[in-house]
C-alpha cells in the first residue's frame, strides 16, 4: 500500500526504479491471462523534482483518458490507433506529483458496459477467479490493483464503473464529489454523470490519491473550487454517533423469502452482520423505505439518460478527425462504414437508444420525463441526508458472476439490488466501496454513500467500516506468487 511504499522509498530500501521494474514485470507476467492493460509502458519516466507522497510511486490509468504522446483507445476499433496531443489533467497532475505511470487500462468499449467484456482490446478476467469476470467499465483498473500490480489505479465512473469493479475484485473503489476531480482530458461519455475515481487496497490510500488529483481545472468548467481539506488527515476522525441508513427494499432479506439464491442470501446475512459490528463501534444505523417504483426507475432512468449524453457525446467519433478513414463515395458513407466497422453491437444498441430518445418527438416524453425521475431520486436521498450521513449497502448481491453466467442478474428480482450505484452518480454523491466479506470464495464490496461535498466524511466513515471487515489490504495477487 502507498504508505508503506513511501516509506521503504524515503529509507532507501527501495527505489522507485525498482519499484517500476517490479510493476512492469507483473504487468506482463499477468497480462496473457487477465489482460488488464492495453498499453504497457516499458520506459521508466520520471519527474525528477517532484516532492509528494507519490513520488516514485507507480500506478496504472484507464485507457479514456487522454495521454499525450501514449496511444489511447477507450478499448474501441474507432481509436484504436489514436495518439492524443494533451494530457488529461488527471495525469498531467499525477506527472507533476512523480508517480510513475506504468500502463493504460483496458475498459468495456468507451466506458459503456459493466462487465469487463466488451473491449475491443480483449476480455478481462477478476484475479480471485479467471473463469470469472471482473465488472466494468473500468475492469483493468481494478484488475490491476488487485493482482498487486500496481497499488493505485485511475477509473472512471458514469453509473458504477468504479464501484462495482471493485466489489468484484476485492479492492476499494472511490467516485468523490461530482467536479471534485477535473475531467479534462477524459473522454466523455455521460457528461451530467460522469466522474474520475480511484482504485486502491485500502480507503487511507484512496484518500492520498484524491488530494494529490483533486482540485478545480479551468479547461474543465463542472470541476468545483477546491475544500482546501487534506483528506488522508481526516480518515481516522472520530465516527461516534455517525447516522447510516439502509434501503429496506433493497436489503431485508424478507423480500427475498421466495429466493434458493444462496449466494445472495449469504451476502446479504453478512452485510446485516457487517451492520451490527457497525452499530457496536459507535454508528447509529436504521432501516429507511423508499417507494420501491422510485426505485425500479434507477435503472431505466440511468440508461435514457446516458444513451442520449452518450450519442451525442460520442458524435465526434467519425473515422474522419481521427481513427480508421471508412470507404465511401460521399461523407455520409465513409462515416456510415467507419461507424459500423469502428463499434460493438452494444454501443450501437447505446446509440440507437440514444438518437431515439433525443428525437424532437421523444424528447419530452423519454429524455425529460427521465431528468424529472432523476431529480425525484436525488430530492429523496438528499432529504434522507437531512438527517443521515451516509447510506450503506451492498455493492453486488454476490460475488462476480461467472463468463457465463445465465443466472438473469438483470431479472426484475435484482434490478434495483444490481443497479442502485447510479444514485450516486444522478445526485453527484461521494461514494466508495470497500471489500466486506468473501461469497463462495469471491470478494464481495459494501458500498457508502454521502452527502454532496462532504469526500472527508464519506471516507472517514469507510475507513472506519474498513477496521471492522479484517479485509484491509487484501490482494488476489497473493495466490499466485
Ligand atoms: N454499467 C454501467 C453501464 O453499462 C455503468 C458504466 C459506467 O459507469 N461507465 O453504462
């Protein structure tokens, strides 16, 4: 973890060319079998003067995010030979604080997707298990992290990206504030819902990361004036009389009487267990109902939303600016074949939605009824932050699901279990997910939700919760050294 290796490189047990050579040799060692990078970077580069607790300290970025002189494909055959001209603030600033920057990340095709499988650059496999997946978008991320490659990865998060990943493989994954991190740079996918995070092994580090990367940006114009607050100093604050609640609907394992999931039963009971060592360190927890329509509109809500952001965002992507030129005797016709060639089906899907959706005649109906939904969520939440800090919940209903899976994890039974993430990302809330039990031998995340601003508390909270799991530290990479 980051402390320890600042240590070792401050004593001189280590240097941080070391340190890198060590990274890259994992790196490749676990590339053929869990392929969590894109681009390996093989030259070790650092910035000599830079002083900060990053320093010589190696880490690996999502591949969305722009990298200036480094290929950056968004794991998608539109881009997939696109070298960028500028630096996402995000590294630039990583740059500047000396950390080593040892590969960029494989994703599900432009951070759409969240299954770690629909990049064009290959699937990713959860290092617990390597006939399961690992959870997307941001699959190499944490891929990464937890086979100890790296001890800090960058993601980005639109519904879950970030946080569900990290339950799947075992390690913390932290969205902060919506603009508390500039996202100059990041390739755009939802604009009103997307976020820079982090991946790390533990929530103290997930703090040192987001001091060193947040900050207002003047090329980004969402990004917020910084709270001057260093949150690695608050994380061991005293949490006694902290108010959590959680969503009957989603967790009282009465709504799930008719269930022979035991996988689910199982993460559940641990999670009500997990509460009351909560409750004995001082936490006040309590059992909140929300209109559980409201709630099945998650779900739907979050794609109306990004698939409109997400077709007009992705406009750009012509084959003509850059990327493969299509064939064709008129504009139309080379963008139509550069298109068809350059996407997945799912992005296609994404963006027939979305262009459907956007039509004048739709508009009103299907993009504003869902910004309405939207609002009607994050007024909920917000008037339940009137008198909680935060909100916790399981992050999965189990461990991350095999290749193949067939089990319906979309089905009716898990829509809201499966997907409540996205309240995070529609109220701009910060949220985190911490490994808190182990389901048939697969890692499974609690994820805690606070109120807007307020990153310092969220991982104070989590921090805490995280001495109460045994489970700090945890790494898959462990098993196969
Ligand atoms: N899984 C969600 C999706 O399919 C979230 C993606 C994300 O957060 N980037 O869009």
């Amino acid at each position: 973890m980051i402390e320890e290796l600042r240590e070792k490189l401050d004593n001189a047990e280590v240097t941080s060319e070391e340190l890198f050579n060590e990274s890259l040799k994992k790196a490749h060692q676990y590339q053929d079998e869990y392929n969590s990078f894109v681009t390996i970077i093989d030259q070790y580069k650092i910035k000599k003067r830079a002083d900060s607790i990053l320093t010589g300290i190696p880490y690996a970025l999502k591949d969305n995010f722009s990298t200036s002189g480094i290929l950056t494909t968004a794991s998608s055959n539109i881009l997939k030979d696109y070298v960028p001209v500028y630096d996402a603030t995000v590294y630039k600033k990583l740059k500047q604080a000396g950390a080593v920057l040892v590969g960029k990340t494989v994703l599900d095709e432009l951070a759409m997707g969240g299954t770690g499988t629909t990049a064009a650059t290959g699937l990713v496999r959860n290092p617990w298990d390597k006939e399961r997946l690992i959870g997307g978008s941001s699959a190499g991320s944490a891929a990464a992290v937890a086979l100890g490659i790296v001890p800090f990865a960058i993601g980005s998060d639109t519904g879950d990206s970030i946080r569900k990943p990290a339950s799947y493989g075992g390690v913390v994954g932290y969205k902060p504030t919506y603009g508390r991190i500039s996202r100059y740079g990041l390739f755009a996918f939802a604009s009103s819902l997307d976020h820079v995070g982090v991946f790390t092994r533990c929530v103290k580090d997930a703090a040192i990361v987001t001091d060193i990367i947040k900050g207002q940006d003047s090329h980004d114009m969402t990004s917020l004036k910084d709270d001057n607050k260093t949150y690695a100093k608050e994380v061991d604050n005293d949490i006694k009389g902290r108010k959590l609640f959680y969503i009957k609907e989603i967790c009282n394992l009465d709504n799930y009487k008719d269930s022979n999931d035991k996988e689910l039963i199982e993460t559940l009971t641990r999670f009500n267990e997990l509460l009351d060592k909560c409750k004995d360190q001082g936490f006040i927890i309590e059992e909140v109902s929300i209109d559980k329509q409201l709630l099945e509109a998650i779900y739907p809500t979050y794609m109306t939303i990004s698939c409109a952001e997400a077709t007009s965002n992705n406009a750009n992507l012509t084959g003509i600016q850059f990327g493969p030129r299509g064939q064709g005797n008129s504009i139309d016709e080379i963008i139509f074949d550069a298109r068809t060639k350059g996407f997945s089906e799912l992005i296609k899907r994404r963006f027939i939605l979305g262009s459907y959706i956007l039509q004048k005649e739709n508009q009103e109906k299907l993009y504003l009824n869902a910004c309405r939904i939207r609002r009607l969520i994050v007024d909920k939440i917000t008037e339940l932050f009137k008198e909680y800090d935060g909100m916790i919940l399981p992050a999965s209903g189990s461990g991350a699901p095999k290749f193949d899976d067939s089990s319906e994890k979309l089905s009716d039974r898990y829509l809201i279990l499966e997907n409540h993430m996205a309240i995070g990302n529609f109220g701009g809330f910060p949220s985190i997910t911490i490994p808190y039990c182990f389901v048939n031998n697969m890692p499974v995340g609690v994820n805690i939700t606070g109120r807007i601003m307020e990153d310092d508390v969220v991982l104070n909270i989590a921090n805490k919760i995280e001495e109460l799991t045994g489970l700090k530290g945890i790494k898959a990479g462990d098993t196969h050294v």
